[in-house]
C-alpha cells in the first residue's frame, strides 16, 4: 500500500473516531439537558398528590395506636398528622410508644373504629390540624383580591376583638394554609389578629398564567394583596410569618411591597433563604451529577429554557438570596431552624443572622426536621415567638 493511501485510510480512522466521539458527547449533553429540564420542571411544578414516605403496618383499634415504617421523622417527639388513603383521610398522632430499628408505634390522637379503612402509604406531616374549625378559635371564611384573583383565607381576631396589628401567615411549598395553623393560638393569645392566606398555584388559590411556582418571586404578590386586605379591615403593622417556601415569599414581600411601611417585623420557619443552596441540596441527595444541577438552574433563569421549563418569566436566583441582599433588610426577623433539617439546610440561614446580626435572631434547634418545630417542642417554639413579639412588636 502507498504512503498517501495509508494516509488517507488513517485520516478518514480519525474522522471516524472524531465524529463517533462527538455523537456519543452529543448524546451526553442531550441526555444531559434532559435530565436537567426534568430537574428543573419538578422544582416549579406544584404538588396535584403527596409522596408517601412512610407505610402504615398495623392498627390495633382496641389500643388506638398505629405502627408505621421507622423514619427520621416518624420517629420525632411531639404530635403530629398522617395522610393516609391518597390523602383523603388525615389522622393526629400523639407520642411515640415504642420503636425497634424497622418500625415505631404511636398513639393515635382520631379514633379509628373497626369500620374505618386505612390505606398502607401514608405521609408524615407537621401540620397537625388541617382545618380552622379545629382551633375552636373564632374565625372566618374570607377572600383576598390577589392580581390572579379571589384567593381564599382565614381570618382569625386577636383575642378581644381585631387588633391593629395583624399576622399574614404564609404556608410552604405543596402544602395548603392549614400548615399555619399551629401558630394562631399565639398570636391571638399576643393580641395580634391572623390572616392564614393562600396563594397561586397552591390548589385554593386562583393558578397564575404559567400554573408554576415562582419560588417566592411571583408569589409575594398575593401576599402584597394580602397585607393591602389587611389595612383596609384596620391593621396599621403586620408582621409576616412563612414556612420553608413560605419564608422566601415573605422575605420577597418585605424587599418589594409599597405596603413596607407597615412591616413590623418577619417570623420564618425552615425558611428558604437562597434556593441554589436549597436545590444543591436536593440535588446530591438524589445523587444528580453537579454539572446536571447546574444546567437545572440555568433552566430556571435563562429566558428561552424558563419559558419551557415553566411557561413563563426566568427566575432570578441572585434576587431570591437574601444573604446577598442582606443590606436591604429593614425589619426584624425570628428565624427557626434545624440543622438536621433534611430539606431545607440551616447554612443559609445561619449566614443570614451572621450578615445582619442587628435585625437577625436565630433560634437553631438540634434534631426537629423540617417545619416540624412546634411539633417537636411545642412550649420551646411558642414562647421564643411570644417573647420576641413581646421584645421586637408588642413591647
């Protein structure tokens, strides 16, 4: 064989070589990208169904008590609910009456009856009670004007009467206003009237245009519109409380209302306070390679990937760091965390108390999971609100 046609016979190998080895990295990032639009979608999809991440293993009727799969969480002191049956029935659970390293048995605080059929998946959740009747507390049914429509609430009066400082309490993300209430009781028993919203795409809320979660940058407006409700029936401060995603959307509020004025004060639990630290989070507990989690969030802020990731404008992450934009805070804030959280990491919080140490109050517990503090410790959670409301509102 000639020297030029083995020549050519090695250049047209290299070709080859060249060109199977862009196919197959072709394949990757395409892979890649997909995988990363699935990330990136989940993240600002809502909820239409809980996950199950607990089983029900037996109910002994006569004992009232239940036996569920061993979890971090199902194993925490304190009381607590249980969806069961595709969430159509809830249960309250009281204290832990004895585990093993597979399961846990607790009190049941519903009656269960011998007729009563309980399903096997069930959810571990903190909310506890799941309607405003269940307070036994005065209330009503109200309805805020938001810009995606009437988004229904509950309006719980200070103890006396309407006060003139109100709370608008915001629930988090895939879950509903019922998760809020746990704290009515103390700020009723403060002198401070509660306002337990909804908001868009939360499934009781109007959905916006896009049916996606804006992680707190569209959110806030419903509860703008809230406060604006709330001044208009005679609340002249508000102070806002939010749970996880419910946190952002309240700190979103308080660095982009006209309504500042009357911001007295901010009370967060589990809070989101910058999502890239939130979703790298997400991402390595679900093993997701950091290159796949990075292009996910590009998704999310790059206008022509937003506009499919989630059919509507790109998502600022640097706006919803409120460690980066801590400077802007005005009010004071109660932050309650956990740092074995799960969910959400306590870091970001910590580092906000360390920016702002003047406004910032940090109240960091051990081992309560996430929103899963009053349950936890319900006396330590409510006093440490009652006197910072009492230091920072009602003095």
């Amino acid at each position: 064989m000639s020297g030029s046609r083995r020549a050519v016979i090695v250049r047209r190998g290299w070709a080859e070589a060249i060109a199977l080895g862009l196919a197959a990295a072709l394949g990757v990032m395409i892979g890649a990208t997909a995988v990363a639009f699935t990330v990136a979608r989940r993240v600002v999809t809502p909820f239409t169904k809980r996950l199950a991440d607990t089983e029900v293993r037996e109910i002994d009727r006569d004992a009232q008590t239940i036996t569920l799969t061993k979890t971090t969480d199902t194993v925490l002191p304190g009381r607590y609910g249980l969806f069961v049956n595709g969430s159509r029935s809830y249960l309250k659970l009281g204290a832990v009456v004895r585990k093993d390293d597979t399961a846990v048995t607790r009190k049941l605080l519903t009656h269960v009856g011998p007729t009563d059929l309980i399903g096997r998946d069930a959810t571990f959740s903190g909310w506890y009670f799941d309607h405003a009747s269940q307070l036994h507390l005065p209330y009503e049914d109200v309805e805020i004007p938001s810009p995606v429509g009437p988004c229904p609430a509950w309006y719980f009066p200070a103890q006396g009467g309407a006060g003139s400082t109100w709370v608008v309490a915001v629930h988090g993300r895939g879950t509903t206003r019922s998760e809020v209430l746990r704290a009515v009781p103390v700020f009723r028993d403060a002198g401070l009237s509660t306002l337990a919203i909804s908001y868009r795409n939360d499934g009781e809320a109007p959905p916006s245009q896009s049916g996606r979660y804006g992680l707190g940058a569209t959110e806030w407006r419903d509860v703008d519109a809230a406060i604006a409700y709330a001044r208009e029936r005679g609340a002249s401060r508000v102070v806002l409380m939010g749970w996880s995603m419910g946190g952002a959307i309240a700190l979103q509020t308080a660095l982009n209302t006209d309504h500042s004025d009357v911001i007295a004060g901010l009370i967060l639990e589990s809070p989101v306070v910058d999502w890239r630290i939130v979703l790298d989070h997400q991402a390595r507990a679900l093993r997701i390679p950091s290159a796949v989690s990075h292009l996910a969030k590009r998704q999310l802020t790059v206008r022509s990937w937003s506009r499919v990731v989630r059919a509507g404008d790109p998502i600022s992450l640097d706006d919803l760091d409120l460690v980066r934009r801590a400077d802007e805070l005005e009010q004071p804030v109660l932050i309650l965390h956990s740092d074995d959280d799960g969910f959400v990491p306590s870091g970001a919080s910590r580092a906000l108390a360390e920016a702002r140490p003047d406004l910032v109050e940090l109240d960091i517990y051990s081992e309560a999971r996430h929103t899963k503090l009053w349950n936890y410790d319900e006396a330590r959670w409510s006093n440490r609100i009652r006197r910072w409301l009492s230091e920072k509102i009602t003095p």
